[in-house]
C-alpha cells in the first residue's frame, strides 16, 4: 500500500529547476499524484472517476502514476496539482523549503501501528528494547519507535534495518522482530494469509496522533487556483463520505473501475473497505476537515524531538503549526 519515497531533499533543487518544463495542462485540469499503487487510501478519488462525478463538476481529473519520488517533491515542482502525502512527511518538506500546505485530511487518526508475531515473547512495547526493528529508512521511525518503548518503561534502545516494503516478509518470516503496518491494509493482508500479529497503537504511547493521509498542494495554487480545487476537493467529499456510508458499495465500483488484474484478491479490497471507513470523517460527520489541535501537537512534537532539518541539514527548532495545513478550500457552498 506504501511507502513514500523519502528521497533526499537534496535533489530538491534539482527537481524545482526541471519546473519550468512542466506540463499544467488546462485551467480545469487537476493532476493527483499517488504516493502508491491505487489502494483504499485514494478510494474516494476513484468513485469520483467511476461516477462522472468530477466531469459533471467541469473538472478534468488526471491521476498520476505511482512514481519513485516522493509526491511532495513532484507537487512542489509543479508536475502534480495535488498529491498524497503524511503530516511527518509534510513536516520535513516544509522544513526543507517545499511551500506546500495540507488541503484535506483523507483520514482523521494514524492508521499505522507497531507489530510483532502473536508467537512472538514481545508482550508489549517495552520489550521491544534491543529487537530488531524492519523499518523504511524515514527519519521520523526513530522518535516515533523510541517515544513508545520509553512510556512503556523500556530505554528505548533497538536496532534498525532498512527493508522498504520487504519489511512485512522480514517480520512475517521471523527475520525481524517488529515493523510498522497500516492496519488497513498489511494488517489485513496478514490475517489473509494466516499470519497472527500482536501490534501497539502509537497514540496509546505517548506519540501524539495525527490525520493518517493527506491531500497537498502548493500554497500558490490554493491562492491561484482555488477555485478549481475547492470544486475538486467538493467532489472528492462526496466519494469519500459515500465510502463511509457503504463501504462495500464503495469497495464494489473502486474494484470495478481499477480492474481485476489490480487486485487479485477482493476480498482484501472489501475488508479494507469496512475498517477504514471507520477513519474517513471529521467529527462534523463531514470529510477531510483538519483539527488544529491535532496539528499543533503533532507538528510540535516532532520538531521538539530534534529530527526535523531544513535545506541545509540545520535543526529545526520551531515551527507554525496553522502554515501547515488549510481548512478555507473545504468551505463548500
């Protein structure tokens, strides 16, 4: 279902100075760049597509291939209008320099949880100290991991091996002994095959919780083009409160219109399909509405572990919160 790219910023200056030779397309085109292969996280985006629903808004929709590079890069080149991305990702581009702003939260909590093997002598977070940890190379894992072991009572002391997505078999074949899952999909994707997994809600631990995915874009364009984004953004709702209604209906058209080839088992579509629906709404009962206190203590948080860096790999020590994110374009008539 992921990961991200977390490419070094570095190239970032590479990839802003190849903007000029972008191609923006129409006034009413909107070009969403996937941050994987298409997957219950982007499902609202897809009944859009599958209904006419953003054609009859006048709105030419073009969803972008997975590439391997991070979307947040690729929208602040200019070659993505909006992109899917993660407030710890979110965070570090900013720092970095990439003028991007969260337009709408796709799911309200963090989705992603620490595992072990149910089989495993792992009772809880604090055994995790000196385990070997299967992880993804992103620099926010560390704080992240540590701050759970440590509000269990362990040191928070464990070893890290960078896997990417082999993560999952590492941890399935007991080559690892944790690693981080999307409940939503690997945890799904484990019951399917038989493997039992035990895992730790971050949120339970002391690391403050944060929306699980986001829509981002340029704040430029949220000023230039917010006309076009907000009827975008307005269609969006739609599908994703539709799959928060009928999740299975939604799972039905979502699999009808990416084809079967894409998802040889269903069965995994529809099951994510019912839990994440659980996440997709807002306590309005709308979606993609961002909480600022959810935001405040998450972004302060992670700048105050002393991770978060900007162009020049200096320390980042402060940060505003409220220039991460916008609710103006979730304003709908």
């Amino acid at each position: 279902m992921r990961r991200l790219c977390f490419l070094a910023l570095g190239i970032v200056g590479a990839l802003l100075a190849s903007a000029a030779c972008s191609d923006e397309g129409s006034e009413d085109r909107v070009r969403v760049q996937l941050d994987w292969t298409p997957n219950t996280n982007h499902i609202g985006i897809y009944i859009g597509l599958a209904n006419g629903w953003y054609e009859e808004a006048g709105i030419d929709v073009d969803v972008l291939p997975y590439a391997d590079v991070n979307p947040d890069v690729i929208v602040a080149n200019g070659n993505a209008d909006v992109g899917i991305s993660f407030p710890p990702n979110l965070i570090f581009s900013r720092a970095a320099g990439l003028d991007l702003v969260s337009v709408a939260a796709v799911l309200q909590r963090n989705v992603t949880e620490l595992a072990v093997l149910e089989s495993s002598d792992i009772l809880r977070p604090r055994d995790l100290d000196g385990k070997t940890y299967a992880g993804f190379g992103l620099p926010f894992e560390e704080p992240h991991i540590a701050t759970v072991i440590r509000a269990d009572g362990g040191q928070g002391s464990f070893r890290s091996v960078t896997l990417s997505t082999a993560a999952y078999e590492a941890l399935y074949a007991g080559r690892a002994d944790f690693s981080e899952i999307y409940t939503t999909w690997e945890g799904i994707e484990a019951q399917l095959r038989g493997v039992r997994l035990r895992t730790f809600r971050y949120d339970s631990y002391g690391v403050p919780d944060f929306p699980g995915v986001l829509l981002v874009a340029s704040r430029e364009a949220t000023e230039e083009r917010a006309d076009i984004l907000q009827r975008f953004l307005e269609v969006t709702r739609r599908g994703y409160e539709l799959a928060a209604a009928q999740p299975q209906e939604a799972a039905r058209i979502f699999l009808k219109y990416v084809g079967d080839e894409t998802f040889p088992e269903p069965d995994m579509v529809r099951r994510s399909a019912d839990l994440i629906a659980q996440s997709l709404l807002a306590a309005d009962g709308r979606w993609g509405r961002q909480d600022p206190q959810q935001w405040t203590t998450y972004a302060n948080w992670l700048v105050g572990q002393g991770v978060v860096t900007d162009d020049e790999g200096k320390v980042v020590t402060a940060m505003q919160p409220a220039d991460l994110y916008t609710n103006q374009l979730l304003e709908f008539p």
